[in-house]
C-alpha cells in the first residue's frame, strides 16, 4: 500500500510571531521555517506503517515555493521515500490545497492519505475534510492511534467527551493529533541519503486548478497584552472587583 502524506511548511512554532507595521499579515523576512508539527507527526506514522510491512511506499507532497523542498528533504530524513513539490508562487487556501492533492492523488493512487489536523499558521483544520470530500473516500479526524489491517483502518479519535473508535474502509484520509506518535530525529546518515531521494517539481498551473484567492484579509493584529494580576483580600472584594471592573456579575 502506497501512503501519501501532505506536508506544510510553516513559521517555526518555537518562533515569536511579528505582525506587520500596516497590518497586512506576519512578518515572513528572516524568519525560520520548518515543517508543520502536525504533519511531521503523520510522516512518522507513514515511516511506522512501513516499518510493520503495511506500507509499500511513503510519498510526501507540499504546495507552495521552491524553499518547501527543505521541508520534504526533511521527511525524506525521517523515512519517506519520494517527494513532490506542486510549485506556487503564493499558498493557495484550504480548498485549492485540497484539490491540488486530489489530482496529486489521482497520479500517484495511494492507499491511504495522512496529514496533520491542522497547520498552525492559519489553524484552518479544513484540508483533510475537504480532500475526503473531492475524493469520495473514508475519513477519519483527530486520530490519536491508527490500526491498519485487511482493508480497513481502526482510528481512535480525540473528541470533546473522551475518545471515539470508528472503522474506515480504505482508500481514506486520515487527519492525525498530537497525541498519536512522538516524530524521530532524523540521523545525520539519513539525512545525508535524503540528498539523494527523488524530488519531482510539478507546477501548480500544470494541475488544472484555479489558486486564485477566494477571502480577503482585512488586517492582522497581535493580541492584546494581558493586564497583570491583583491580589486580593477577601471574596467580598472579589465579588466587588467582578460587578464594578469585569461586569460580571
């Protein structure tokens, strides 16, 4: 079974993010980029399938620049075998992603489609739903442990109330969560072969699918600072603070 995993390259999440001065969106210049955590655990999980004799095959697409190669040469690290860069200028919106994976998909015909969640610089948790919609395959969201077995796919999901078990028949798209596996460093030997491993680049005009942006950003504005906290003596003064400065109660 082949298995593809979308990867997303994305500010790095140890990176303080800066707004731009007219508030036109973040401030990219000089910035460290890597690969979006949620995928990153996926491609573990891919590299995991293989291991077990599950998976015949990983390939790891991205969209966006030629500098998203630095983050499929670090799947090819962890354990993927193939890379696809779908070239574009500007990162398309969820439902562009998604129907750019579609005809990746229907190129390269997996098994079984595993990405994160989620990307953690618009946190649209939209692409994998989407992506199963376009392709009129099984999904499933939010896995925190994926059993592969005859055909079908066991996934423990992460809901509100607890946990969720539900079968899937394959092809299907998985959207996997934090807690399903703990990604591996990559060695130095592997990063090395990783040089080496095929990386095809695909123009996204080549693709048949209109990119073109479909929302606007008004402005971007960072948070507001929050006010320190005051101690205080009593619950009466609590109650007080509550009616007078929250207008809580």
């Amino acid at each position: 079974m082949k298995v593809m995993v979308p990867v997303k390259r994305v500010v790095d999440h140890n990176v303080k993010i800066r707004v731009k001065s007219d508030g036109s969106g973040v401030d990219l210049a000089h910035v460290k980029m890597a690969m979006n955590p949620f995928d990153e655990i996926a491609v573990e999980e891919a590299v995991r399938l293989k291991e077990a004799g599950i998976a015949t095959e990983i390939v790891v697409v991205s969209i966006g620049p030629a500098q998203a190669q630095d983050v499929l040469r670090s799947a090819l690290a962890i354990g993927a075998d193939r890379a696809i860069l779908v070239k574009s200028d500007t990162m398309p919106e969820p439902l562009a992603v998604a129907k750019l994976l579609r005809e990746v998909a229907a190129r390269e015909g997996p098994g079984l489609i595993l990405l994160g969640k989620q990307a953690i610089d618009d946190d649209a948790n939209q692409t994998g739903q989407m992506l199963s919609a376009l392709l009129g395959w099984s999904q499933a969201t939010f896995a925190s442990h994926i059993a592969v077995a005859d055909g079908v796919a066991d996934v423990t999901r992460e809901v509100d109330g607890g946990l969720q078990l539900i079968r899937v028949v394959l092809p299907a798209v998985i959207s996997v969560d934090l807690r399903l596996n703990e990604p591996r460093y990559a060695s130095l030997p592997n990063i090395m072969k990783a040089k080496k491993k095929p990386l095809e680049e695909v123009d996204a005009d080549s693709l048949g699918v209109d990119v073109g942006p479909r929302l606007t950003v008004l402005t971007t504005e960072e948070p507001k600072v929050r006010e320190p906290g005051v101690r205080l003596g009593s619950a009466a003064e609590l109650v007080g603070k509550l009616k007078e400065a929250a207008g809580i109660l």
